[in-house]
C-alpha cells in the first residue's frame, strides 16, 4: 500500500485533535471528489514499518486518535496492509480511537462486496468509528460534522456491533443543518 501524506494536528476529519493517514487507491471516483490524486494507488510513498513508527512517534499525548483516510482505506488491499498496523496501534494506544473515512457503505462491508474480504470483521472490530458511504456531489453539505454529502453516516462501531443495529455517533447532533 502507498500512502499520500500523514496530518499530525488535523482537526477537520474526526472529534478531536488527530493524526490522519492519506492512503493511496480509490475506486469509487465521485464527482467532487476533495484528493482525486490520490484514486491511483501507486500515488505517494509506500506503507513501511518506518511510517508505522513515524505515526506512533507523532501521536503526543494530546491527539485524541488515529484517521484513516485518502483515497479509502477499505479498498480490499489496503485493508490487508493496515490490519497489522491497526494491531499494533490499538496495542500502543488502547485509549485512543480510530476513524475510518469509505466509499463503501457499511451494508457493502459486511454484505456482499468487493470490500468484504477474509479480514474484513477483524479490520472493522478495530474501527471506533466508520464514516461510510461515497461523496454525492449532490447532496453536499457544510453544515455536516465530519462528511461532506448528506448520505454519510457516522457509525459508532463498537455500539453497532453490540446491539447488531446501526448506531451513529451521538456528536452527530452538532449537525448545522
Ligand atoms: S471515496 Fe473519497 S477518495 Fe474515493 S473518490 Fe469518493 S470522495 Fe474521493
């Protein structure tokens, strides 16, 4: 996997101060899209285990967590590529969440799709929350939190997976819609 670049002070892409990670590949292709640079996934600079310890590094005490972004991280491959890191984080910083920006909807990840390969429970068990669903140019929205078109969700995924419903994330209420 390829990466595009890594924020370590974002505060526009999930509920805090956060460390986000631009992968590289998408295939969904929405019109508008905000990076389609980063649609190719040979764009950017490989994934290696010195980018594992840049990103841990940059975690300071005061970053609220880890975003997964690009380009989408739920492309089957990249999946692959970030389940062991994601271990690994969660091992180092058991207190802090991981977001993860897709165009896939929640319905594609756990049903029949391409993006529901034979890691795909294990990379969603480690998602705190999953913004889902690609961007509707049409449906654009400022006055969304966190997401750009009036579709996306934000599913609180530990709550999702406990109650076997589709939970979203309570600070969604600061919609200013
Ligand atoms: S899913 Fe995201 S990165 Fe991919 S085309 Fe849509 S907006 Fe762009």
């Amino acid at each position: 996997m390829n990466y595009g670049e890594i924020k370590y002070c974002d505060i526009a892409n999930g509920n805090g101060v956060r460390v986000s990670l631009f992968v590289s590949g998408c295939s969904h292709h929405c019109k508008d899209c905000f990076n389609p640079e980063t649609w190719d996934y040979n764009y950017g600079k490989p994934f290696t285990k010195d980018t594992w310890e840049e990103i841990f590094n940059g975690t300071k005490s005061f970053v609220n967590g880890l975003t997964l972004l690009g380009g989408d991280p739920c492309e089957p491959d990249n999946q692959r590529a970030l389940l062991p890191f994601l271990k690994e984080y969660k091992r180092r910083f058991p207190t802090k969440d991981i977001w993860c920006y897709t165009g896939y909807t929640y319905e594609q990840m756990i049903g029949e799709s391409r993006a529901n390969i034979e890691c795909t429970d294990e990379f969603l068990s480690l998602i705190d929350y999953l913004v889902d669903g690609p961007f509707v140019a049409e449906l654009k929205n400022i006055g969304l939190i966190f997401r750009g078109s009036s579709n996306q969700r934000i599913i609180d995924m530990k709550q999702t997976l406990s109650q076997n419903e589709i939970i979203q994330w309570e600070g969604i209420k600061r919609d200013r819609t």
